[in-house]
C-alpha cells in the first residue's frame, strides 16, 4: 500500500494533451485523420509539441481502489523541461495539497495535514514505477511515447517493432537485458491513444489510455485520460481525469514555498499519514 500511495500521487501529475497556444475549453470539433505511414505518424506526434513550453490543465478526477472511488477537482502546471506541479482543490478553489516534480526533486506541501516534503529524485527512485522519470512524465503529459530514463525523438522509431492493429498502430520496445515492454499505441490522427509499461519478471502493469481527443483550430488534446495500475497492490489502482480543458504557453506560476508552521516529514511518514 505504501507504494501504491506514491504512485496515485506521481501519477496525478502524468497527464494531459497535444499541442499549441490556445485555451481548449471552449467550441472544438472531434480531431481529424492524416494520410501516412506508421513512422511519419509517430513522428508527427512530436512535431505538433515542438513549440509549447508551458501547459495548465483543469480537470475532475476519479481514483479508485477496490471498491472504492473518489472524485476531486485537480490543476496541472507544467513548464518544458523543468517543473510539473500537481494541485488538489477540491473545496471552493483552495488548494490543499501540492505536489511539484522536477528533473531531480519532489516536493510536497498538505495543507491538509500541515506537513511539506522535500525529496531528490534518486531518494525515490526505487518506490516509483521502473522507467517512470521526470522525462517520461513530461512525455506522457504531451501525449507523447517515451524511453526508459529520457525524452525520445522522432528518428527512434527505428527501435521499435510496428504492427497494425485495426485501424491503429503499435509501437512496442524491449531495453536490452530487460524484462519490461514499453508499447504505445497511436492512430491514423497522430494521436496518442495508449501507453503501455510492462514487466513479465514481476506481473507488474501500468497503462495510461487516452480518448476523446478534440481539435480547435490547430490544437489538439484528449478530453479523457484512464490511467491503471497492476501488481502494484493488492487491488488494482484506477485514475480517470474526465472534462479535461486546456490553456498552452501563457506564463504560469509555481512555487515550493510553505508556511513556516508546517512540519517537515520524509515520504515514508507522510505516505503513512495519508493511509492513516
């Protein structure tokens, strides 16, 4: 349960959609299809991203465990290459949770319980997903595949083995030495629609799937992201973002700060708090 808790708190952070400066919440029409081959599609998927350095994101969200779910109202910041931040705030707009990754750190801030966190990355390392890092968080937040521990660029199509599957394309890799798959699957509209980690050593299964992709003018991004966790936990662990809105490359505020009453706990503390 302890790393499942971590992993619905990272995971939170993983998502959102495709493409240029524009807000997307407003009138939009279903995305089109391109003409092209499987390698030019999954090209496209990375060009369409090349001029977006910032993103925020508005979203309800579902998580469940077992039989049980709920539903919160959830902000997604990002600026390229350095910060995503994740808000929770469920009640009335105030925050009470925050979550800020970077390519070598985590922070936390709970309102809630008035406790922060500040983490290095490699601190946590071994309680998060293998292959899962900051690079692929930001991949999986454009919509894009990505390679164990870094960015992927258009040319390293050539690693993967393609096959079609209806109207769809699969793109599978298998690192060296390794017993995980990355499969990621795109469609005839250069649109991510699944992205798939797997390991056959321990059963262990994360899967991301996005649909419902929309256009307006010439951006494009899903409305509704499902992200699962399998072997994980004793129960499988599910998080929805439905009613996804949009707003790319306006400046956005981040911060780390706290109030100096808070209390400073580690991540195990802290994941214990939550549990309690």
């Amino acid at each position: 349960m302890k790393r499942c808790a971590l992993y619905v708190l990272l995971v939170l952070a993983l998502l959102s959609g495709c493409r240029s400066g524009r807000n997307l919440s407003g009138t939009s029409a279903p995305a089109v299809w391109q003409e092209g081959s499987p390698q030019a599609l999954f090209a496209e998927m990375f060009v369409c991203h090349e001029a977006d350095t910032t993103a925020f994101v508005k979203s309800t969200a579902y998580l469940s465990l077992g039989k049980y779910t709920v539903r919160g109202k959830v902000q997604i910041r990002w600026r390229r290459d350095s910060v995503v931040q994740f808000s929770v705030v469920p009640l009335l707009g105030v925050e009470v949770c925050r979550i800020t990754l970077t390519p070598d750190s985590l922070y936390v801030v709970d309102r809630f319980h008035k406790k922060y966190m500040a983490e290095s990355a490699n601190a946590v390392a071994e309680l998060i997903p293998s292959g899962i890092s900051f690079a692929a968080v930001q991949s999986l937040l454009l919509s894009q595949p990505f390679l164990p521990q870094r960015k992927i660029v258009p040319q390293d199509v050539l690693l993967f083995d393609i096959a079609e599957k209806d109207e769809n394309y699969i793109y599978t890799y298998t690192p060296p030495l390794s017993s995980d798959e990355y499969r990621f699957e795109g469609d005839r509209r250069a649109c991510l629609v699944g992205a798939n980690i797997r390991n056959a050593g321990n059963a262990r299964e994360f899967f991301c799937r996005y649909s419902d992709y929309m256009q307006h003018d010439d951006a494009i991004a899903p409305r509704r992201i499902v992200c699962m966790f399998d072997g994980f936990s004793p129960e499988r662990v599910m998080l929805a973002f439905d009613g996804m809105s949009f707003v790319w490359n306006e400046p956005q505020p981040f911060s780390t700060g706290m109030s100096a009453r808070y209390k400073k706990t580690d991540l195990e503390s802290w994941i214990k708090t939550l549990l309690r």
